[in-house]
C-alpha cells in the first residue's frame, strides 16, 4: 500500500506515537547519562590508583636514595683509596685490585687549617708524567664550566702521554639536591670504572654535558643506567641498585673534607693547588718542562 493510500491516524494515535518517541529518547538520554557517569566514576577511581601508585613510587624511591649508606664498603676496580680514577692516554686508566675502605680509617680534620692542602696520592713521580688530580662534583656548575674550559687541552696531554688525569668525584652537594644526587651520580662513575673502564670518560663526559640543575632532584637511577649504556658500558643496574660504592664516596668525601679541600674544583699540578689565578696550562706546561 503506498504512503497516499495509508489510513490518516487519528489525532489521539499521533498524541500517543509523539510520545513514544518522546519517552524513548528521554530513556535513551537516561541511559546516556547513567553510562557517562559510571565512566566518569571509573575514571576517578583509576585516576586516584595512578596518582596513589605514583606517590608511592616517589615515596619509595625518595626513602631508598636517602637511606642511610654504610661506614664501610668496596672500592671500585681500578678506582684509588683516594676516591679518583686515573685516565692516561685514550681510553686507558690506571688499573687497580678493588680493596675495602672504612669511614673509621679517615684522619681526622686538624684543629686549624692548614697553610697548605696536601692531597694523598697527588705528588709528583719520578720517571711518570705530570699528575694532574682534579676534585669535582658532578652537580657543581663551577666544574662543568672547569670541564668546558679545559677538557680539551687535558684531553690532548694525556693522549700525548705528557700527563695523567685523576678525577675524585665527591659528594660535597648532596645538599643542593633533594635525592643525593652528587653522590649517586659519582656511585653510578664507580659502578662504570668497576665494569667498563674504557668508557669511563665517556661517562664522565656525558654526566656534565647533562649535568641537572642544581636544587633539584637531579638525573634518576632509571636515567644513569641508560647515560651507562649510551657511553657503552657493560650493564651497572644491580650496582646502582645496591648503591654497591656509594660507602666509597662517602669515605672519599669525608677524607677530602678532611684534609682541607672546601668546595669544586680543586685542582693540584704534582701535588701543587692551583689557586685559580693563573693560567692553568701554562702551569701545566711548566711542570712538563720540568720533567724533561
């Protein structure tokens, strides 16, 4: 039967149809609205178990990397009982047997300063190259820009075999960090040195050219392990983990604080302090002529 032959209905059946249509689309809406209020609810929920996760992830980690780190603990393979690691020509560096350092073991602070500092272990040696022994501090600004001014020159000598270049990182600004990064990140050089000392420069390098700002919570754990293995070294997550040198760093921090180093750099030039005011390649250079 075509449209102009259907029967007309009547106003009551379209009263009736209209509001059919009128109930169905308000349960349509009802049930819309229950359903987008259900999500909304999942929503939250979800929301506040990511946000409760998330507290708690930093909650932990914040407690891990301020936990108290022992009095007592190895030192790295081919790391020093000073604290340093020695770069000599390209990727090499002076190899050492890993030993064991104590808190206990450090002298104690004169009662008054000394004149002088005498750094263990930075005099000059008979017969070797130039030492050029540098205390830093993987947060401190003073020593990346000490990095950008002379990395290159020092780099140059060393491969020359004119000098050799011992780094003690130290944890002197664990306080300029909310997670101990100073010290974290120089447990995490350690961790590279113990593993993989041809990448230890590598490392050392890519930690001041991403050097974090300093009163913030610095580089993670997760993000030294992967700077680790951007510079190539062999896996270091269970040494991060474990915070297996972290007692190494606070012995070395402590023995430095101690003999009269009081802040990043300080360098010496064959157990020499360099003050700073001078040119410090020119000084260089004069303990190389010296040695000839």
């Amino acid at each position: 039967m075509s449209p102009a032959n259907e029967p007309r209905l009547s106003k009551a059946e379209r009263t009736a149809q209209a509001r059919e249509r009128a109930r169905e689309i308000r349960e349509a809406q009802l049930n819309k609205d229950k359903r987008n209020k259900l999500l909304i609810a999942w929503g939250i929920v979800v929301a506040v178990v990511a946000i409760i996760a998330v507290v708690a992830l930093v909650v932990t980690t914040s407690l891990q990397q301020s936990a108290p780190v022992a009095d007592e603990g190895p030192t790295p393979a081919n790391g020093n009982v000073h604290g340093g690691v020695t770069l000599l020509a390209n990727t090499d560096v002076v190899k050492s047997e890993a030993t064991t350092v104590k808190l206990a073991d450090v002298p104690s602070a004169p009662a008054t300063k000394p004149a002088t500092v005498n750094a263990p272990g930075a005099e000059a040696e008979a017969g070797k190259p130039v030492k050029v022994v540098a205390y830093i501090d993987f947060i401190c600004p003073a020593c990346k820009a000490f990095e950008g001014r002379f990395n290159e020159t020092l780099t140059t000598l060393r491969n020359e075999g004119k000098i050799s270049l011992e780094y003690r990182p130290l944890g002197f600004l664990d306080r300029q960090s909310s997670t101990n990064y100073s010290s974290r990140a120089a447990n995490a050089a350690a961790c590279v040195v113990n593993t993989s000392p041809e990448k230890y420069a590598d490392f050392f390098n890519l930690l001041f050219e991403r050097q974090p700002a300093e009163g913030g919570a610095g580089i993670s754990d997760n993000d030294l392990k992967k700077l680790a293995t951007e510079a190539g070294s062999a896996n270091i997550d269970s040494c991060i983990d474990t915070k297996q040198f972290r007692p190494y760093v606070k012995y070395s921090t402590e023995l430095a604080a101690n003999i009269g180093i009081t802040g990043t750099p300080t360098i010496f030039v064959d157990g020499k302090q360099w003050a700073g005011t001078t040119d410090l390649n020119a000084d260089i250079q004069t303990a190389i002529d010296a040695k000839k």
